[in-house]
C-alpha cells in the first residue's frame, strides 16, 4: 500500500456566535467543521463533495492552515503541521493546494493568467525574470496550453482551460 500522504484525525473548526457592538459576548457555536478524519495516500485525488455552506472549504483552509483548528491533527508527509510556525508552515505550502470547483471564482479577473500561475514563484522566491517566465510557460505546456496562453485573462478561458 502507498505511504499516507496526508492524515487528517478529529479535525473540528468551530467560529464564535457574537451578540453586541462593543462588549461581544460568545451565544453560540457554528460548528463548519466537526470531527473529521481521513487519510490520502500518495498517488491518490480526494474530491470533497457536500451542499453549499456545508464545510467543504472550511475543511481545506484549516488542513493548509490559512484557517486555525479549533482542535484535531493534520499531518503532511508524517509530520504534523498544525504546531508549525508561520515560516515552516509558509514552505509546507509549497507541496499543498485546493483546487476549487469554480475556477473562474477563485482566478483574479484583472491578472493574466501568466502572472497568476507566476505569483506563488514569486511570493516563495522561485523564480524571478527571465526564469520566472520560462517557468511559467513550462507549466502551460504540462497541462496542455502553449505559453502564449500566458498573456490572456481568466474569461479568456474555457471552464476546463481554467480549472487546468
């Protein structure tokens, strides 16, 4: 059997109900997420699927932490991420993503599609220039787009264009 890619074990998110203006008083719990558990084994795809507003959003920020846990486990190629400091947690990221059913909600209207699939390279200092581009023409090219792609809009795209 494949290595456990990602494990997941009683992971919950729950935000505060507040009731006041200026002395806010916790009334209540929304439970987004409860106590899920899964693993993913190296070679595999997991699709969250669920009504809207069920947590299937919820769950992805909290596993990559753009979300804290209210409580639970996540562990990414064996080691446990949720007690990672920012920095650690900042190049984790580079081995993890959602990818959203909507791409076209989730694709920034006013960048090319260049330099959104450009932007992670330059954020976690990849890439930079000349390479910059080279690489992002690359990564057209993997799935199945020319570099001239690069210079056009999302809207400019088909639905499986931009989910690509």
């Amino acid at each position: 059997m494949a290595e456990v890619l990602l494990e997941v074990k009683n992971l919950t998110k729950h935000f505060p109900i507040t009731r006041g203006i200026i002395f806010q008083k916790v009334v209540g719990l929304n439970k987004a997420v409860d106590d899920v558990s899964f693993e993913i084994h190296r070679g595999e795809t997991l699709g969250l699927v669920g009504e809207s507003g069920c947590g299937k959003s919820t769950l992805g920020r909290t596993i990559l932490r753009l979300l804290e846990a209210t409580s639970g486990e996540v562990w990414f190629e064996g080691r446990e991420i949720l007690g990672l400091s920012y920095h650690e947690m900042r190049e984790l990221r580079r081995d993890m993503q959602i990818i959203f059913q909507d791409p076209y909600a989730s694709l920034n209207p006013r960048m090319t599609v260049g330099d959104i699939i450009g932007e992670p390279l330059l954020i976690h200092n990849l890439a930079t220039g000349k390479a910059l581009e080279q690489r992002v023409k690359e990564l057209l090219n993997v799935v199945g787009l020319s570099g001239q792609h690069a210079r056009r809009y999302p809207h400019e795209f088909s639905g499986g264009q931009r989910q690509r």
